[in-house]
C-alpha cells in the first residue's frame, strides 16, 4: 500500500485541505446545486458534521478561486466562476461571554478584519449597524453584490437558552446583528446560514421570511457527512489500512465502522450518513474510538433531558410527526427537538401514509457516550468503570450464551449500585423503585451497544425490558419485593414472548427479584 494518506482533523478550510493534498471527499455537486435554490439557503446539522467545511467551500467558489476545484464535480457545473466579496462569519466566537455589552464587543471583534478592508462610519455604533454598513460600502466599492456566510448563527444563544435573564438580551443582539441581511437584500448575491437549532428558533430571523431552510431536503442530505458509497469508492485504501491494523478483513473493518459510526440520517429519503469527524480521526489514529464525545461532552442536553423530564429508556424507536422535532427551540415542550438536531437521535424510518417518523440513536458511538453521560446522574457511577469493568464481563458472559454467568454478574454489580438518594425529586421521572432498576438496565446494557427496550407493550401488558442481541432475545421481568418465580410466571401469563415467536433468534426469559430493603437483587431465574 501507498504511503499514509493526511486527513483533515480539525482542520475546516477547504483551500488548505486541497493545497496541503488532505483527503477530500467531493460535495462541490451538492454546494452547486444548492446555490441555485434560493438566494437565502439555512443549514442546520450537529457539531463537528462538516458545516464548517461547506463555509469555507461556498467562500472560496465565490471568491472565483477556480484553481482549488480543478478536477472535482463543480468544474462540470460552473461555467462562469465570477468573484464576490465574501463575508464569513463565524458567531461561535462569541461564545462564553458573560453580559449583552460583551457579546456587542464580541461580535465587533468578528467583523474588523471586514472593516479594516471596506471601512466604517462613526455613526455606526452596533454590530448591526457596522454590519450593514459593511454590506454597503463592499457593495459601492466592488461594483458586485456581496456574499454573506454564517457558521454557528446560534452559539451564543445556545449557552444560555434558558437563562431568563440573559436569553432576552441576548436575543435583541442578535436579532439587531442580522436585520441587515433583510434590509440589504438588494445588494447581497448569495446569504448561506448555519447552526444547530433551526433557524427560526428564538426568532432571530423574524424579519427574513423568504429564507429557504433545506435541513430536511432529502436532496440535500448528503451534503455534509460521508455515505457509504463514498466510503466504498473513494475512502477504500482507508479502510483496508485500518483492518490491517486490527487484523480483520476490510469486509469486517467495513462492518465495524458502520456500526459505530454509520446510522444518521437527514430526511426521509436520505441514506445512512457517517459522522465525518469521527471516521477521519479513526483512520488517520488507526483507532475506533468515541472521537465525538471526547470533542464536546452532552451536558448541555443533559441538563434540558433533567429540565423537561425526560424518560430515556423510550429515545429508541419514538415514533412522530416532524413537528415534534424540526420546530423552535422556544416552543419546545420536551427536549426531543435539542436531541435530534443537536445529532443524539437520528431519522430511522419514514412512514408515507402517516407521515411519521421513527427517530432512534444512531450509532454504538452516540450510544456509549451518551450514556456514560447519564450514568453518574442515575446510578452515581461512572460509566468507564461500567464499561471496563462489569460490562466486559457480563457482554463475555452472552457472547457466550451463558446466561447464568451473565446474571451472577449482574446480581454482583447491582449490589455494588448505589441507589441515589432522593432520585424521583432529583429527576422526577422514576415514581417507583422498578423505575430506578429499568434505567439502571438500560443504561448498562446501552453501554454494551445493545438495543434494549423497556416497558414493552403486548397484547396482555407490558414487559419490564427486552434486550435483543444478534442470536438472542431477552425477555427479562423485574419484581420488587417479589420472587423470581412471580417474574417469570407473568412472562409465561401474559405472554411477553410470543410476538417473537417467528423471529428465529433463540427467546431466554429470566425473572428477577429485587429486595428494596436491600437495595439488591436477591435472585433469577433463566427459563429458554
């Protein structure tokens, strides 16, 4: 094999991938057609997803540096390459600033290397005012209209969403920061918006209603992220170089990094997305690993799931109409909006005669470290003591098919598992102790990377938790001060097994007796 190929961790500008040789996967088709759209175009996709990238493709195409794009798709597209003045804007660095005063100065600070080259006025005094000011004398002095990229429109407000006391504030700012981009709309060619929260959210953008928002255009859903065909026809070598690495096959790395970073998708028609910052950190460390989670923690949305009580064992396989996540963040009555376009929950399915939409977690990767998140919050463990410890040895224990293993270890682990004090006041979703114990499971079982539901309903009731596992499926019923066998007897009375009758995978059940007294599991019993 060639040499090592240089991937582009961290590094966002297009023109320094292409001239330093970094891998480079092609979505110059995409930007093109997007750019014919609308003359105002909205983005929204999670942290780290390439959005950046796709700022800096859009200005160097519009800055007519045809140079950086010979031999990619555009080149068959564009016949004209005119240059604008461009005006990139990243608003995530204003972050972190503590008053509205702060982030006035903030955001002053992101347009000076635009006012050292087109001037200002003295009565211009605002962020606002400078900007549109901007706008004009580029305008006046160029002859062209002028080309407005934002990336990370939303970040300052993101901190304080609900602070009550600053949200107000900091609203006005912004709001006053983008008014121009209605107001100069004569003299913009192209205005491109980016963010994690849809646009409309904390109207911001109250006054700019001929925005076209392609977040969920299934023309546009590959337009950041890697698929798996480009995987496969242009990230191969990439591939084969890795599986050497851990001594598999390419067929078997391939399925590896699908499974742990494989599974968003964007629209109802979209295909299965790679989260890009993810794959090219593990092909260019030759490692698998949460390379997401180690970039940013989820606490933010922690704490909105705290907020808005959320029940964490049903995210997998929650059925809805879109409205239910792709709305403002200020008319949110749960934290299921956040959670899906901040990327924790991910399109799984579309159904065209309801219109419904089943969103899941998308990856091994969101799973475990999303939860090793939660897990001190509910249990007051860590979750790389779960991971590394009881974990290993119970996921051994099923590999091996030997359920009696797998449950002494879980009878073990449990009785290390302190139950947190005041936990119902604390999160408010757990009214009965069977609750703490089926967020504890699920919790540890996510860790695994297993698909697990909980309170599964059928015909008769509802089963406490059915963990499915690739040749096994594990019907599993909890009794709180009952017995093992008063578990497994409701197993068998209310039939909690037989719609998987037909699946082909092997069926365990176990019944599980809980002492509250003891804080323990004081038994099971394992019925195939």
């Amino acid at each position: 094999m060639t040499g090592k190929r240089k991937y582009p961790v961290g590094i966002q500008t297009f023109s320094e991938i292409i001239d330093k040789g970094y891998v480079y996967i092609d979505k110059t088709d995409l930007m093109w057609q997007m750019i014919q759209v609308s003359k105002y175009i909205f983005l929204s996709r999670p942290r780290r997803f390439g959005k950046s990238l796709l700022t800096t493709t859009l200005c160097s195409f519009f800055e007519g540096r045809r140079d950086l794009f010979e031999g990619l798709k555009v080149m068959k597209l564009e016949k004209e390459w005119q240059s604008y003045p461009v005006f990139h804007i990243d608003v995530s660095m204003a972050k972190g600033q503590d008053n509205m005063d702060m982030l006035r100065n903030a955001l002053l600070l992101q347009l000076k290397p635009l006012t050292e080259r087109y001037g200002t006025s003295a009565d211009e005094l605002t962020p606002g005012t400078v900007f549109s000011g901007l706008i004009r004398r580029a305008y006046e002095q160029t002859g062209r209209q002028v080309v407005v990229v934002i990336d990370e429109y939303d970040a300052p407000l993101l901190e304080v969403l609900h602070e009550e006391e600053q949200l107000p504030g900091y609203r006005r700012v912004m709001q006053e920061f983008y008014q121009c981009l209605k107001a100069r709309e004569a003299m913009i060619r192209f205005c491109f918006i980016t963010g994690i929260t849809k646009f409309s959210q904390l109207s911001i953008f109250s006054t700019l209603n001929n925005i076209t928002n392609i977040t969920l255009d299934p023309e546009f859903s590959a337009i950041c992220g890697i698929t798996g065909e480009e995987i496969d026809t242009q990230m191969q070598p990439d591939v084969e170089r890795i599986a050497g690495e851990y001594e598999v096959t390419p067929q078997e790395m391939r399925e590896m990094l699908r499974i742990t970073y494989d599974g968003y998708r964007f629209s109802r028609k979209s295909p299965y997305i790679y989260n890009p910052f993810s794959l090219m950190k593990a092909f260019n460390q030759r490692q698998l690993n949460n390379w997401w989670f180690e970039s940013g923690t989820p606490s933010y949305l922690i704490r909105q799931m705290r907020q808005y009580r959320t029940d964490i064992t049903k995210l997998d396989g929650l059925q809805v109409p879109s409205s239910a996540f792709d709305q403002p963040t200020e008319n949110m009555m749960d934290a299921l909006p956040l959670l899906y376009q901040s990327g924790y929950l991910t399109i799984k399915d579309y159904d065209r005669l309801t219109l419904e939409y089943t969103l899941g977690i998308p990856n091994k990767e969101v799973r475990v470290g999303f939860t090793e998140g939660l897990l001190p919050s509910v249990t007051g463990m860590r979750g790389s003591d779960v991971q590394m410890g009881f974990a290993a040895r119970f996921w051994k224990a099923l590999r091996a098919k030997d359920t009696d293993l797998a449950m002494r270890e879980l009878q073990a682990y449990l009785e290390e598992l302190p139950y947190v004090e005041g936990f119902k006041k604390k999160l408010e979703e757990v009214t009965v102790a069977e609750g703490f114990y089926e967020w504890s499971f699920y919790l540890i079982f996510s860790m695994l990377n297993v698909y697990v539901q909980t309170q599964v309903k059928c015909a008769r009731g509802r089963a406490d938790m059915v963990v499915f596992m690739p040749d096994t499926i594990y019907v599993i019923e909890l009794k709180i001060n009952g017995t093992a066998q008063d578990a497994l007897d409701q197993i068998e009375k209310k039939g909690y097994a037989r719609r998987y009758a037909t699946d082909g995978r092997q069926i365990v059940k176990a019944g599980i007796g809980f002492s509250v007294e003891q804080r323990a599991m004081t038994e099971y019993l394992i019925s195939s």
